[in-house]
C-alpha cells in the first residue's frame, strides 16, 4: 500500500489547503476570503460576467455567487450592471477601487508563493508553474 505522501493528489491537495491558509490570513484583514479574492481576479481578466459564468467558471454554487458578489458591492470592489445585450440580466464587473484592491495583492500573493515554495529554486518554480498551468487549463477548459 502506497504511503499519503506518495499520492500527487494528495500533495496538491495540501498545498492548496495551505496556499489558502495562508492568503486567507493577509485577506481576513480586508474582510474578504479567497473566493472574494478569486471573483476580483475573474473579473480583472473580463469586461464583465454573468453570475451563472462566474459560478461556471469558477466552480462555486450558483448560491454562493450571489453572497460573494453581494459582499464586494458592498465594499464596493464590484457591481452590478445591465448586460450590453440583454437589459433583463446583469454582468458583474469590477470597479476602480477593486481593481486597486487587487493591485495592492500583488505583493502579499508574490510573500504567499515565496513561502509556499521556498524550497524550490527559480527554475523549478518556474517549471511547476507551467506544469501546473497546464494540468489547470487542461482540466477547467
């Protein structure tokens, strides 16, 4: 029988438990968690989405989009905006002061990296990253 620490899965599993333990910490203090987070950085990449598209997107149940996009529009980080070309449903986008938000991210997110992978050398971060780019964009298409 295989050991746990023999089980990539499992590996990646952890890490990504402890990659959110630690960007939750700087994002309590903001009073956001990393879903808000990952809502933000969707939007930063787009004109604009539907809620369902993020939920679709982003993995997370239709419910939780609604409390998500509820709380950034109350500290006004996103709205809620007429779509273009349907005036009956609304694009979520993000306002100025989330896109400052985010760019104030940058260096705590670059700290949570540097402490994930302290163990690893440039080269190799930059391999596991296209590794797992790759493995994410083959498996969330």
């Amino acid at each position: 029988m295989r050991g746990l620490h023999a089980d990539t899965g499992y590996l990646l599993y952890r890490l990504g438990l402890r990659s959110g333990q630690l960007f939750n910490t700087f994002l309590h203090e903001s009073g956001l968690r990393l879903r808000h987070y990952a809502v933000l950085r969707f939007l930063a990449g787009t004109e604009g989405a539907l809620q369902r598209e993020l939920s679709a997107r982003l993995g997370y149940d239709p419910s939780a989009i609604v409390g998500l996009v509820d709380d950034l529009e109350k500290l006004g980080l996103a709205e809620r905006r007429p779509a273009p070309d349907d005036r009956r449903s609304r694009i979520v986008v993000l306002t100025e002061d989330g896109r400052a938000f985010l760019r104030g991210t940058d260096e705590a997110g670059l700290r949570v990296t540097n402490d994930l992978l302290a163990a690893l050398g440039p080269a190799e971060r930059e391999t596991l990253h296209a590794l797992l780019l790759r493995v994410a964009e083959d498996g969330l298409g």
